[in-house]
C-alpha cells in the first residue's frame, strides 16, 4: 500500500530504488576519496584504503554504465578521478585531483539548482569532503576548523530547509523530504558533539542531501475552501487528481481518463468508483468529506495511495463538475483561491452578451423560431431569457440553441445528433452557449457552432490547452478552465465558431487543409481533439 504524504514506501515511487541506492554509494566513496586527498598527514593505512574505495567505485561507475544508462563521459572522468587519487597520494598534485573530483560531485548533485541553492549545495557538498579531510589529518587545528565546518554545514541545510517551503508546517515531520531536510541540518550539528563519530554523521548528511532530488515533493498543505490538486504515487506513476469544492458535504473527485479504472474511499466507508460524467472529460467520484482535516484514499487494483484534505467547518458551494474544471484552470496557474461560487450561479455580462449577439446573427440568416434547451440554474434560466426576447421558441424550431449546463446539454445534442441522422431537422444547424465548448458536447454531433471571443487556434487558448495537458493526465481545455487560468476577460470581440469532427471531413494524404484544419487527428494545444474549431461568421456586432 502506498502512502505518498506520509510514509515513505512511495516516497520514491516512479524512481528506481537501486539506481538511487547505487547514485548515493557512488557519492559517498567518491567523497571520502576526494577528502582523503587533501589530508594532511593521513595514516598509514590511508592509501590502502585509498585503492579499496577506487576498486568499489569503479564497480559502481560499471553497474550504473551498464544497468542504469549513466552518461558516458561523465562516469569515466569519474572513474579516471577516483583512481588517480590513491595513485598520487602523497604528492603535491594529489590535491588538484580531489579537488576536480570535488568539483565534479558539486556538479552532479546541484542539477536544477540555481541561485542560492547552488551555492549551498557548492558548500555543502564541498563542506563535508573538507570534514573528511580534517577527520584523516594529524593536526592541531583539526577540532577548531571542524567547529567552523560543522557551523557552515548546518547553516547550508537550513539554506535548503527553509527554501524548500517546508520548514514552517507540519510537512517537516510528516514527510519524508521534509525530515531528509532536518537531518541535512541537525547531522552535522550532531557531529560536533559525537567527535569520535563525528565523520558518520556528516556522512548521513551528505547521504540525505544527495538524496533529495530523488524525493518528490509532498502535496501542498489543503486549505479550506481551496480545491486541492495532487498527484500521488499510485502502482508507480503519479496520478492527478483533483478535489473540489473541498468543502463539508458532497465532494467531486476528478482524475483524467488516462488514470484508468480508479475508486475512492473515505475512512471507513465504501469505496466510490470513479465514472464518466455527461459532457465532460476523464471520471468523477461523489464523495462526502467530514469537517476538518483528513485524508482520502485512492485505489487502483491493489494499490492505493492517499491525498489529505482540509475541509474547514464552513459550507461552500455545491458539487458541480463545470466548477471543478474552472478550479482546475486556477490551480494550474498557479492562483489558490477560495471557491466561493460556481459559473452556474449567474450569466455573467460577457456571456450574456455573446448570447445576445448569437441571437442577432441568427435573425440575421433568417431564423424564426429556434428550440431551446436550458435548465433551472440561475445561469440557465437568465440565458433562455435572453434567447426568448429575440427569437420564438418552439419544439420544431428552425435551429437548436443550448444553454444548459455539460449533463443536459450533452444529452440534448446526442439526440439532435440522432434526430437528424432519422430525419431533415434544424436546418439552420446546433448552436451552443459559450461555456459548452468541451470535447465531448463538441463531438457528440457532426457539427455545432458556438460564440466565442477567443480565438482557440491562438496562443493564449493554445498554451492554456497544453498547460491543462500536461499537468491533468492529458485533460482537454473547457472555457471555464481558461476563464479562471486567464484571469481576465477572453477579448471583446465575438465571433461565431463552428466545430466540426475531423473524421467526418476525411482528406487525402498530402491534400491542402483550410486554416485551423490538423493534418494529424491529434495535436498539442487542439481544443477539440480530432475535431477543428474555425470562425464562420465576422466579428458580430
């Protein structure tokens, strides 16, 4: 059983155990190496002890060649350091060796570092090989300087410590980054105190700072209100998921269709497994959350893994799944907001205008009754005023316009979608409000047309589309998401947009396509996979 937020069974899920084991023996030994070298006065015994430990990392620069893929140049300049040591021990030239060899084991633990980091890593690092160093030499001075170096040790960690956001909440002893990055602190602090094994305890430190880019971080701390994004450790892959309104009462839990058949339980209870929800993407689980904190799990097969949560004691708004994917586009982003409303609770003035232009256009082509589908939310009842204070409603209508939400608005338009495979209906088409722009209400019929006032074929759309993607399992865009990942209004100009499935319009290869038309069924960015989005209409006033 995995427990990414608190154990540490999968705290190194996704990474190989012995590919890190073999990294941190390799580090270690190549360190007493390099300190070794610039020992004054070593034993006697040093240079024996010298080859051994050449011998042992060599053996471990083979196996990660052979086993692990290391780079090339980089594991033999490795092994040609780590030999030359022993060899020139003794000689003033030794000392120029260790220190390449010190320089090379600063490079290989500060990937990704940057700033401040680098220069902790640089003395942390370079710290602990100095400490090996006076801990081998006969001198005077060796107990005053280690003072100094345990000093400059800790105050590195803490440099770490606290840069990692983890040293003021409780994630510091509940996780297992969190105490790697006390013991990078207290170990060599310790030493000054247990002289006689004092190199064991900076050893350790060295150990647990090497090891801490093996460590995935732990889930942000849940904040009441705020919906909670994770991705724990599931049968050795991270998987998304999503927590909303996080709130007492009836939660959604939402992972991408790429997690695969998934449940999930609170406490006791049953487990919930995760399904389809009508219009939108991936799967939904409807859990009830108690108040305060707690944890969730989630179960695959005979795996399963945790995801912590905070609900408060306050209510917050209900349980929608358009809400979630609008939460989603926010925490993407970057923004941790408290959710207090939904896009259901009002029509908001851009869309309410979109739909009043809608309307003209559509009188415009000579529409004179349309069908109308809406439903009881706020939301829906304001836009189906809108469309009936310019066109007549009636069950036979010249066209079909929907201003529901996802569910019925992906019900309605699979059977339009059936109604005119049977029979000639809506000869001016299937019109959708702004928010329905979502994958499968897109492509639950041939063709649609919606009022947009954003380009989905332009940067800001496409960049949000592949933010959602690669951050939610492969999750396509909705204009909710992007609303609240913009955050700031679309544009001011509305057009209107058909969507057309792509497999409907089959080309040859090599055949010229029209603008917003992909070659290829899917590509990063595509708001409607297999389905192109182009304007059909001028900018509507």
């Amino acid at each position: 059983m995995d427990h990414p937020h608190g154990g540490f069974d999968a705290a190194l899920a996704g990474v190989s155990v012995w590919a890190v084991v073999l990294r941190l023996a390799l580090l270690l030994v190549s360190a007493l190496i390099a300190g070794s070298g610039f020992a004054v006065a070593g034993p006697k015994w040093l240079r024996a002890a010298n080859f051994a430990l050449a011998v042992l990392a060599i053996g471990l620069v083979v196996v990660s060649l052979v086993a692990f893929d290391a780079h090339l140049l980089g594991a033999l300049a490795h092994g040609l350091l780590v030999v030359g040591v022993p060899v020139l021990l003794g000689k003033p030239a030794v000392r120029w060796v260790a220190g390449a060899l010190t320089l090379l084991l600063v490079i290989e633990t500060s990937v990704g570092d940057s700033g401040l980091l680098l220069v902790a890593n640089t003395v942390y690092v370079a710290g602990a090989v100095a400490w090996v160093a006076l801990a081998l030499s006969d001198s005077a001075r060796a107990p005053q300087l280690a003072l100094s170096l345990g000093v400059v040790l800790a105050l590195a960690g803490l440099v770490r410590l606290v840069s990692s956001g983890l040293a003021f909440d409780r994630r510091v002893y509940e996780t297992l980054l969190g105490l790697s990055l006390v013991g990078v602190v207290v170990l060599p602090l310790a030493a000054l105190g247990i002289r006689r094994f004092g190199t064991l305890a900076v050893a350790a430190g060295l150990l647990a700072w090497s090891g801490l880019a093996a460590i995935p971080p732990p889930q942000e701390l849940p904040v009441p209100g705020v919906p909670v994004l994770a991705s724990p450790a599931l049968a050795g892959r991270q998987v998304p998921v999503l927590i909303s309104p996080h709130r007492p009462g009836p939660n959604l839990v939402h992972f991408p269709a790429s997690a695969g058949n998934l449940s999930v339980s609170v406490g006791e209870g049953a487990a919930v497994p995760a399904v389809p929800s009508a219009g939108a993407d991936g799967t939904w689980a409807s859990v009830d959350l108690p108040p305060g904190r707690g944890s969730l799990t989630v179960t695959s097969g005979s795996a399963s893994a945790s995801v912590s949560f905070d609900t408060g004691t306050a209510p917050g708004p209900a349980a929608d799944v358009e809400c979630s994917s609008g939460a989603l586009g926010g925490l993407i982003a970057g923004k941790r907001d408290v959710l207090t409303s939904c896009p259901s609770d009002g029509l908001s003035t851009e869309d309410s205008d979109s739909l009043t232009k809608l309307v003209t256009f559509l009188k415009n082509k000579g529409v004179t009754s349309v069908r109308l589908v809406s439903d009881t939310t706020p939301r829906g009842v304001q836009a189906a005023a809108v469309v009936r204070s310019g066109l007549e409603v009636r069950d036979s209508g010249d066209a079909l316009v929907v201003v529901s939400g996802w569910s019925d608005a992906y019900g309605a338009l699979t059977r339009a979608g059936i109604e005119q495979a049977e029979r000639p209906v809506y000869p001016h088409g299937l019109y959708v409000a702004p928010w329905l722009l979502t994958s499968p209400i897109a492509t639950s019929v041939t063709t649609l047309a919606v009022p947009l006032r954003f380009d989905p074929r332009e940067q800001l759309p496409i960049g949000y589309a592949v933010e959602v993607g690669n951050s939610f399992g492969g999750a396509n865009p909705t204009p909710a998401g992007f609303r609240s990942w913009l955050g700031r209004s679309a544009g001011e100009q509305v057009q209107i947009y058909a969507v057309a499935q792509v497999t409907a319009m089959p080309m040859a290869p090599g055949e010229a396509h029209g603008p917003g038309m992909p070659m290829q069924e899917e590509l990063a960015g595509q708001w409607v996979p297999k389905a192109t989005v182009v304007p059909v209409s001028p900018v509507l006033s």
